[in-house]
C-alpha cells in the first residue's frame, strides 16, 4: 500500500472556506475532502459533488413498507385461510378494498417505518460508518471551530502551499496519507 501526500489547508470562517473551495476547483486542484465542524450551506455543489440517490431509495423503501403493510393486513384481517378473519365495526370480513379507509393509518405508518428505518441504515452502510469505527478526523479543530481542505499532491507541494496560503488558510500542512 503506497503513502500518498496531501495537503491539510485549516480556515477559520466558513465564507473564506467557501471562497478557497472555489478558488481550488477553478484552479484545477482535486479536492478530497472538506471536514467543517457545521454544515456549511453550498459547499457540496461548490466543490462539485453529484446530488445524492438518497431520496430515490427513500422512496423504493417506502414502497417496500406500503406493500408489506398490504401484505400483512390482507392475512391478518381478510384471508381466510390465515386464521380468524375479522369483523371490526360491522366491515365484511372478505373484502380489501372495502375495509381499505380503516387500513390507510397502518399503512401510513408502515410506510414511514421503513423508509425512516432503512434510510438510517442505508446512510451508515453507505458512509461506512458502524460501531467502534475509528474516527477519520484529520484535525480536532474541525470538530469545534475550524474548516480543513484536504486536496491531493501531485508534485507540485510547494506551489500548493503558497496558492493556499493565498486563499486566507491560517495553516497549510503537507501531510502523508494512508
């Protein structure tokens, strides 16, 4: 496994971050990653990221909770097969479709269950995030105060250095990544 360099360039204010993440990508320079100790409003598409998938698993996952309610109700309450179908409030006890309005709440409920439940783990499995996972933190300042830029070197270490020192950094560090 080869050690590859990066430089770690830390600011103070979010706007100067966000200038300097501009100033990067216009100047070509392959940004990393940027760690802020907030969420910083533009930043994703300031550094060019693509809009996540998210919400269309979100919406596949609520259609997997809305057909597993449908699912479990048909057998619970109307298949005669599945037990004691269910006479609630005079409804008849062999139709779907006509004991549907009393199922919407379920269904609803199912719906949000899943969605809210997967997404969580989606997020996790996708941001490799589990328990007992080492923190990736290049600096502990971002977690309280500070902004870091992490932009890959491609030997031009110096040039870096000086170009961030421009963009308002109040410390530029080349630092071995592995």
């Amino acid at each position: 496994m080869s050690n590859t360099k990066v430089i770690h360039a830390l600011y103070n204010d979010d706007d100067i971050l966000m200038d300097a993440v501009k100033q990067t990508r216009k100047a070509h320079y392959h940004i990393e990653e940027v760690f802020t100790p907030f969420p910083v409003h533009g930043l994703d598409k300031a550094m060019g990221l693509a809009p996540t998938r998210l919400a269309i698993c979100a919406f596949i996952y609520g259609c997997i909770g809305i057909s597993f309610a449908t699912w479990m109700m048909w057998n619970i309450m109307i298949n005669p097969t599945g037990g004691w179908p269910q006479d609630i409030g005079g409804k008849p006890s062999f139709s779907y479709l006509q004991n549907m309005p009393a199922f919407v709440p379920v269904m609803f409920e199912m719906t949000v269950f899943f969605a809210a439940h997967l997404m969580v783990i989606t997020f996790y499995l996708r941001s490799r995030l589990w328990p007992f996972k080492e923190a990736e933190n290049p600096d502990v300042r971002t977690t309280d105060d500070h902004f870091l830029m992490e932009v890959s070197v491609n030997n031009n270490e110096d040039e870096l250095v000086s170009f961030f020192h421009k963009t308002g950094a109040v410390e530029v560090k080349v630092v071995e990544k592995h």
